[in-house]
C-alpha cells in the first residue's frame, strides 16, 4: 500500500498556473471595476494598495479580481460572511486540477463531465466559480447554511441572466445543496451511485472564538508588526464557516471516517489542512479506514504555508476503469 505522506518544504509562490502572480495591477483592476478605486491609497511605501484590514476593501478587491480575471459580472456577499483570498481559492483549484492529471497519464481532465464536490461552498461561491471558469468542471456546492446556499446561488443565476460568454453562463454546471445534518460531510448530500472526480474542502479551522480571535491577532501582529486592541477579521466570516467543534482536526477524521462509505464512488478526496500539527493524527485516521494512497501537496503565498492532503480507495485497476470511462471515454 504505498502512500507519499512525507511534506516536502513549502514553496513561498503560487501555482505556476495561478491568474495571480506578483503583485496587484491596481490600475487595471480599477479599469475593470471602478467601485475599487475609493479604496486604493498610497502606504507608508508611497506604493498604491488597500488597507487590507478594511473589510469593504478587501470585498471591492476580490469583485474587481473576480470581474477582471474570471468574467463575474455579479458578485456580492451577505455581510458577515467569508469574504476569501482570492489567489489561495485558485491555488487550490489548480492543484486539485494537478492531482488530477497525475492520475490521468499527466493529462489534466476538463470539461463539465469532471464533477467537483465543494464541502462548505459558503455565500461566495468562489472555488465553482474559479473551477469552472479554469476547466469546465460542474460542481455541486454542499453547505449547513441555507443563506449561503442562496447568495451561491443567486451569484450563479445573476451571471447566467448576464449573458456573458464565459464558462460560467452554463447554468446547469453548478448544484447547490443542503446538509440539514451539520455532523455529517457526504451523507445527505451525494446520491447514491454519483460518481464525483474529486472533493474539496476549506474546513472550519478552529475550536472556539478564543481560538478563532487569538489567530486573528497573530496574523494582525506579524503583517503590522505591533499589538492592536481590537480584533478585525478582514475576510469576515460566520461562527460556522471558521469554527467548529475540535476545529479542522476533528473535522477532516470526520470526514475521512465518512470517506469510507464512498470509496468506490469518489476518485479522490482532498481537504485544506492549515496546521502542520494536525497532519500525524489526520495520516493515522487515513492509516485506519486503509486508503489506498494518501499525498500530501505543500502551498505557500508569501509567508503563508498550508497544505492539501488527498486520498483515494480506488485500487490502480479501479483507477484506470475510472479513467477509461469518465476521463478518456
């Protein structure tokens, strides 16, 4: 049974085909969306940015970044609700789209055959819309919050009725659905016999607010370099969407517990894991339910790093059925 759990270093770039690169193009984004503009000033660089602590800036960059990169004629947000990175959404699509082609004789799988199961889509909507626009994927979006599912859905429905030619007007690649039961992942959602290429997941990362406000405050430390008072999460988010109870460790040996059960209907499941630390327990969940291989896939940005762990059941005979009848057909 042979599995690749050892990490290599993370790398401090994004993935090479990453939309992202280098630093913002402010002008041009502001050429493609004018609402950004107010919110671009000089910094104490005298370089034009925003104050990514504002959260009204951080929501005009990413409707600017999806309008201008990705053809999103229609985006917002319920406030309070994740308002995410945009070049780390994309990251982990392309290396989803990566893994895949490993498994397809270096032949990345397209189109809206390729089905995607995003686990905690959330009001944005932002790894179906950047999956499908990148490869054609379908996706379904799976969440416990039923606003969010709306906002998903009425982001999807307002760029269909734009008429836009991007991928993202094929209306009938995209399905939101509801998990009533928020202690499960894949029961109650995938359909019996639905056969999903691959799953991703941006687990609730902590165990409680204290938890959730004391990363904040790290993050705030490092990027200005002193202690400040008042704890402001620049990208939002509801309790759901950035806590759980025994945060994402507890969260992803759940759901590998519940992979098992959709072994043979899942090519590969794949989840963010934020925390170095949690990865022994996580292999050892994996090493308990028999996954037949397990990689480990380091992504940086900065001085950021994560990671993205990926399992599959399927045996190499199983693969290559699945390849021959969903892939290569």
């Amino acid at each position: 049974m042979k599995k690749s759990k050892n990490q290599p270093k993370p790398k401090a770039s994004l993935h090479p085909k990453n939309r992202h690169q280098g630093r913002y193009d402010l002008k041009q984004l502001i050429e493609s969306c004018k609402e950004l503009a107010p919110f671009v000033k000089k910094n104490e660089h005298g370089d034009e940015s925003i104050d990514f602590f504002n959260p009204e800036a951080v929501k005009a960059l990413n409707t600017a970044l999806l309008k201008h990169f990705y053809e999103v004629t229609y985006w917002e947000i319920p406030e309070n609700y994740l308002c995410p990175p945009i070049p780390g959404r994309a990251d982990y699509i392309h290396y989803a789209a990566q893994l895949l082609g490993e498994s397809n004789y270096g032949n990345t799988p397209i189109g809206n055959n390729i089905k995607c199961l995003d686990i905690g889509v959330g009001a944005n909507c932002i790894y179906p819309i950047i999956g499908n626009y990148e490869y054609g994927w379908s996706f379904i979006g799976a969440d416990i919050d039923e606003k969010a599912l709306e906002n998903a859905q009425k982001i999807i429905d307002k760029n269909f009725n734009a008429g836009t030619s991007a991928p993202l007007s094929e209306h009938q690649n995209f399905n939101f659905r509801l998990q009533s039961n928020s202690k499960d992942v894949f029961y109650g959602i995938l359909k019996k016999e639905e056969q999903i290429d691959i799953t991703i997941c941006n687990p609730p990362f902590h165990a409680s607010a204290e938890e959730a406000n004391a990363g904040t405050q790290r993050k705030i430390n490092n990027l200005k370099g002193k202690r400040v008072t008042e704890v402001v999460k620049n990208f939002s988010g509801k309790n759901t969407e950035l806590r759980c109870d025994g945060g994402e460790n507890k969260f992803i040996r759940n759901m590998v517990r519940e992979s098992k059960k959709f072994s043979e209907t899942v090519f590969w499941f794949t989840s963010l894991v934020s925390k170095q630390s949690n990865l022994k327990s996580i292999y050892s969940a994996l090493d308990n339910e028999n996954a037949v291989a397990v990689k480990t896939i380091p992504m940086g940005q900065g001085n950021k790093t994560s990671r993205i762990v990926a399992w599959t059941f399927l045996t190499p005979n199983q693969q290559k059925e699945w390849r021959n009848t969903r892939w290569n057909k």
